[in-house]
C-alpha cells in the first residue's frame, strides 16, 4: 500500500475515534468551559453594562434592547466581571445564571439566559466570572435586567450551550475556579416591594420572618387539579404585618417541602415579575427557620398602659383608622380590623365580615389593657346591624403575653355578663349600654378586657359596632 495512503487511512480513523468518543447518550457534549481565564481584564464595569439597557425604546435600540456591538476597529471589548448568586441545582433559575458585581455589598445584579441545565456544575454560586458581552443583547425581560443573544423566537434569547464559551469563562484564582463567600445584603421585609432597582438579581437577606398562618404545612410547591406542580407563590409576613412573595418554580426538586410552623431568617434571590418584586430560593437551606411563631396580623399598641380607669370614646381618631397605640387590634384570621366609623358626628368602632371574600371566617381581637387590681367595673356600648347570628364575645385573660399568638393565653369568658341585641335584621339599630360588670376580687395584674369578632362571609356576617368603652 502507499505510504501516503496508509497515513491519510490512519488519521482519518484516528480522526473519526476521537469524534465518536465525544457522543454521550446519542449527543454531541458541547466543549466544556474551562477556568483558563480566556477573556483579556474588564473594560467595564458591571453597572456600566447594565446601564446600557434601555428604559425607552428609541431608534437606535431594538424594541426595549439594546445590542452591544460586536468589536472591531470602532467597537472596543465589552468585558466585565460578576460572582454567581443563583443555582439551577434544584430547579429555580432554570436555564440562567444570576450574578452580582461583588461578594458583598453590590452595586448591581444581572441575569443572563443559557440554553443549558444544571450550569451549577459549572458555575456554582460565589464562582467569579468573566463576561465578553459584545454582540449580546441587554434589555428588560419581565422587569429583569437580562443578557441574552438574538434569537427569532424571543425578544431576549438564551445562549447555545455550544456557545456559552465564547461569552462566559470562569476566572481563575491559580489553582481552579475562583470561588467565594457571597455575603447577603441584610434587608427588611418592606424593602422587597419598596427596593432599589440595582438590588434586582442579588442575594439578600430577611430575619425574623415566617410564612403566613395559611401557608403552614402545605409544600412549597403547589399542585393543580391534576395532581402537577405549578409555579407557586407563598407569602413571607413579619411582626407588623408586612408581606412579601417568595416564588418556587413548577420543577422546584424539594417541592414536597413543607411550610414549618416556624420564625427565622430567609435567604433568597431578589426578583421581579413585571409590577410584582419576589424572592428566589436556590434550596431550602435558604430557609432558616428555627423560632417560635410570633403571632402575626397585630397592630397597634405601641403605646400599651395598664390602668384601673379609662374612658375611650375613639373621638380622637380619624374615620375608617385601625391603628390605635393604647390597645392591640388582631387579625386573626382573615385580613379585615376594627375600624374607627363615624355617624351623626359619633365616632365608634366597626367589625363586619360582610361582603368579604367567599368562605372566608374573619376573626378579630381588640385587646383593652388593664390593671385588674385596681379596676373594679366593665361597661361598654354596643350596636349590631343587618343581625343574623352571634358574632361578640368578651373575655378576660391575666397571661396573654403581647406580640404572641392569642391561643397561648387563658380566655375567661364574660360574654353572658352584658347585653348584646339581637335585632335589627336589616338596617342598623341604636347604640345602648350593655350593662355594668363588677370585675372579680379574685382578677388581679396586668391582663387585657378582649373584644372578639368572629363571623364568615358566607354565613353569620352580623355588623358590631363598640363605643364608649369604661373601666372604673
């Protein structure tokens, strides 16, 4: 055989084994990236990049994007660098990475698509990364700063997993990956819906927060009627009744989670959906929940007095308030409170579960503090409207510990003490006295006289209105 046959014979089998060993599962591996440090130092920072996305669209960008020049002698490179915050490894952050521009204290997140799964192996969260963005697009993808290149079925497309290389290279610290400690931003529940836009795709923190009472026990991932899970939203609440959304992809790995009946500190990605900011899980080791519950729905009471004497006749507030310092006022269940209302220039508190939300019981708590061992008697008006069940009860308690769910304290009910009218079933009636209570000897220290309305919507939704309420 010729020689020169013979070689070309060789390299060519040589050629097509080094091929074949590359397919896996009837599949091209794309090349795999490296930390080799490819990308030449930043030309920019992170903030400089992102504020290259559109607020406007205008003719120089392409809708609500705007496409980075490819370089050539005109265009410089556009290259900056960023520390990983997300991880696909339990199914949030589906094909896209979430990045930030420092360990701690960042100026500003980012997010990019990747047509690829599991990019965690590659790129685990603290990984510092380098990013050559030229000829990428950069715009608003539902409210998120994201990267992407052009794609004719998305405004804002992912990038090929056989070219993630030539826009994403790890960086090295001379050993491997450069890998570090990504320190949340430590925020407060009201911040999430009130945020900075620059915080959008960072890690943040909250503490002392709990799942809603609603939420306790359900898994984290929701099903619907076919038994499939759904992206699910579960809301975050703190001790003065803020709420927040913590949102769970449909193919969320830990989806059998339970919500614990628990107080702590939460860990998350923030994010937005269009108008709605939320929070991003990587894992449940973001939930760090070990506390008792603090009752939530409480508000009011900031200015909390143990007394043996009072008039309260809500003249001082203004109409349709809620908030009252001197007593506590409880959503229990349900989201509705006592209210200050006003009729013929007489100002009272209302409850109602009238016209609330279907199949919804609303119960609530107004919390009278009182010194027992110096107070002698109870007295207090009373009006109902549109009367079609009991909906008022009066209670004692002497251990109630403020701040703490009211099922931890001892109610001594009164109820059968005063006078509360039945009528009228349509319209409203008077306000009357519901009598005088002589408090027991017995009753001593600090403790609360508790209100408690307790009606549904679909079923007793009597009006209670309460004024002048006396403690002698």
């Amino acid at each position: 055989m010729n020689i020169k046959n013979f070689l070309k014979i060789s390299l060519g089998i040589t050629l097509l084994i080094a091929q074949v060993s590359c397919i896996h599962d009837e599949k091209w591996d794309a090349p795999e990236i490296v930390c080799n440090n490819k990308f030449d130092a930043p030309t920019m920072t992170m903030a400089d990049v992102v504020a290259l996305a559109p607020a406007t669209s205008s003719s120089v960008y392409t809708g609500q994007m705007y496409k980075i020049p490819a370089q050539d002698a005109l265009h410089p490179a556009v290259i900056f660098d960023g520390y990983v915050v997300s991880s696909d490894a339990n199914g949030n952050f589906y094909k896209t990475i979430t990045f930030q521009d420092k360990p701690e204290n960042p100026t500003v997140g980012l997010t990019v698509g990747i047509n690829k799964s599991l990019s965690y192996t590659d790129f685990p969260i603290g990984a510092h990364i380098r990013i050559k963005a030229n000829g990428m697009l950069i715009g608003k993808s539902s409210g998120v700063i994201t990267l992407g290149v052009e794609d004719p079925d998305y405004p804002i497309g992912r990038i090929p997993e056989s070219i993630i290389g030539r826009y994403i290279s790890g960086v090295c610290n001379g050993s491997g990956l450069e890998i570090v400690n990504i320190v949340p931003r430590e925020i407060n529940i009201t911040d999430i819906n009130n945020s900075n836009s620059s915080w959008i795709s960072t890690l943040v923190k909250i503490k002392n927060v709990q799942f809603t009472k609603t939420d306790i026990g359900k898994p984290i991932v929701g099903v619907d009627i076919s038994g499939n899970t759904i992206d699910t939203n579960r809301s975050l609440v703190d001790a003065n009744g803020n709420t927040a959304i913590i949102r769970t992809d449909a193919f969320f790995k830990p989806s059998a989670y339970q919500i614990p009946n628990a107080n702590g500190d939460i860990t998350f990605v923030m994010s937005r959906y269009n108008a709605a900011y939320q929070g991003v899980i990587r894992g449940i080791n973001d939930i760090d929940f070990k506390n008792p519950r603090f009752a939530e729905g409480i508000i009011g009471g900031t200015n909390i007095t143990y007394s043996g004497s009072l008039s309260e006749n809500f003249e001082s507030y203004a109409a349709d308030n809620a908030l009252f310092p001197k007593y506590l006022n409880y959503a229990f269940t349900g989201n509705r409170y006592w209210q200050v209302k006003s009729f013929s220039n007489n100002k009272y508190i209302q409850m109602s579960a009238n016209g609330g939300t279907a199949n919804t019981t609303y119960t609530n708590y107004f919390l009278v503090p009182v010194d027992f061992t110096t107070a002698n008697t109870l007295s207090f008006k009373v009006n109902v409207g549109y009367y079609n069940g009991e909906v008022l009860k009066v209670y004692t308690t002497t251990n109630y510990t403020q701040g703490t769910e009211i099922t931890t304290a001892t109610l001594n009910e009164i109820t059968s003490n005063f006078t509360i009218p039945s009528l009228p079933t349509s319209g409203y009636g008077n306000f009357a006295s519901s009598g005088t209570y002589n408090l027991p000897n017995s009753l001593t220290g600090n403790g609360f006289i508790v209100f408690k309305y307790e009606g549904n919507s679909s079923g007793i939704t009597t009006t209670v209105q309460l004024d002048d309420i006396m403690i002698q």
